[in-house]
C-alpha cells in the first residue's frame, strides 16, 4: 500500500512538531536545575562570573556539578582533580557525538555548533524520535533551549543562591530526571528494553554511593551496549515488530 502524499505530509510535519514539543518540555525541566548549580558554585567559593562561564562554555551538568562540587571541598588546590573529574564525567558526550553524527550531518561549521548542544537530553529527545527531519529538529530545539535557559538560571541562581536557600527544597534536582523518565516510557514496550532500563537502574543505585556523581550512570550505560552487542531477548521482539508502526493510523484509509 502507497501512502497519499499530502497525508504523509501531514504526519511527518505532525512528527516535527511533536519533537519541538518535546524539546521544548525537557528544556523548561532541565533549565530549571540550573538553579541549583548556580547557588552551589557561589556557595563553592567561585564568584558570579566564574559561574556563568563554566555554563557558557563547559555546559554539561555532570562535570559542572562535579567541578563546583570539588572546589568547594578543597578550595583552589583541588582544581587539577575537578579538572580531571569533570573531564571524565564528559567522556560521554564523545559517544554522543559519533551516535548523532548522521542526524546533524554534514558540514564543519554545522558539526562544530552541534558539538556544544550534544549533551544528553538533546540526544534523548532526538533519538526518540522516527523521522530523519523529526530527529534533527529535536535536537537542535532541545540543545539551544537548555542552552539558553541552563545560562539564565545559573545566573539566577548564582545570584539569588543566599535568597533562594536550598533548591532541592522545590524539588528541582528531580526535573531532570523525570524529563529523562517521559521520554523513556514510551519506549519500555518490549522485553528488552524493559530488562535494560530495570537493569541499569539497579546498576546504578547500588554503584551511587560508592563511586562519584556521574560515574554509576556511564557505568550502568554498559549494560545497555552489552545487550545491544548480544541483542539478548532482542529477537522475539523483532518478530513482533515486523508490522510497520503507522499500521494503526492507516486503518480505513483506501
């Protein structure tokens, strides 16, 4: 069966606008945190500008979390080992890169902007998405909106830290991760992914207390390259998945 043009569309422009939807929904959470980091960095020691810099420029939540976190442990001798800690909590987006690489395309000038939005959330809300133009839409709304609002609050935060009191008091350290749990909900329709979201879950609850802030998540992401390299449990569900995911939304079309 050939679908009607003009319906097809239709369903990818609907598929875009649902990806700048979600986009846009996990940039209004995770900017909110930034809160968070902007009062910890000036508890930390390190002044307003210092602050809004390390969100200019290194913008990844878990090195930043990482580095102001160390600082404000050990002052300013601390800095190599926040250096190195923040740096490795990054090693992440290196894979994140090489995994959208197809998505943003081609082009140095395209690929060096993309470099500084491939953080997790914008890899999470483009991979979830089918359509080529969906994914790349995804991405891009999602990167320059964290971008955007992560700087802002961190200035707020750096700014009102004394005022606000203890962000977690309003419950902003969980935004992130329940952004993170909409957009993986929809996805636990099969075996497999059901065993490697429990799986890396209790992963990476048992590993938090022992190891740093952001070591139990790369940790608990071998699991799912195990199980993707075996494709344990995988194969029924392809079987299943041998209908075409639109079948539903063709029904009654001639």
């Amino acid at each position: 069966m050939t679908l009607d043009p003009q319906f097809a569309d239709a369903h990818s422009a609907g598929e875009v606008k649902r990806a700048a939807r979600a986009g846009l929904g996990v940039a209004l959470a995770t900017s909110a945190y930034g809160i968070s980091f902007g009062a910890l960095a000036v508890a930390s020691g390190l002044d307003v500008w210092q602050t809004c810099v390390l969100s200019l420029v290194m913008f990844t939540g878990g090195s930043q979390f990482a580095f102001a976190g160390i600082v404000g442990a050990g002052g300013l001798g601390a800095a190599p080992a926040a250096i190195a800690s923040a740096a490795l909590l990054g090693v992440r987006n290196v894979a994140y890169g090489i995994r959208m690489s197809p998505v943003i395309g081609a082009g140095f000038w395209r690929r060096a902007a993309a470099a500084q939005f491939t953080i997790d959330e914008s890899t999470a809300v483009s991979l979830a998405q089918k359509a080529p133009r969906a994914r790349t839409v995804g991405f891009w709304v999602t990167g320059i909106g964290i971008y955007i609002g992560w700087n802002l609050s961190t200035l707020a935060g750096a700014l009102l830290g004394d005022v606000l009191g203890d962000p977690r008091a309003y419950g902003l350290d969980a935004a992130a991760a329940a952004a993170f749990l909409a957009l993986l909900w929809p996805r636990l329709r099969a075996r497999q992914p059901i065993v490697v979201g429990i799986a890396a879950a209790v992963v990476a609850t048992v590993l938090t207390p022992v190891l740093m802030p952001g070591l139990p998540v790369i940790v608990a992401a071998v699991v799912a390259i195990i199980v993707g390299w075996t494709n344990w449990l995988g194969r029924g569900d392809e079987a299943d998945a041998a209908e075409p995911d639109d079948v539903a939304e063709r029904e009654g079309l001639p």
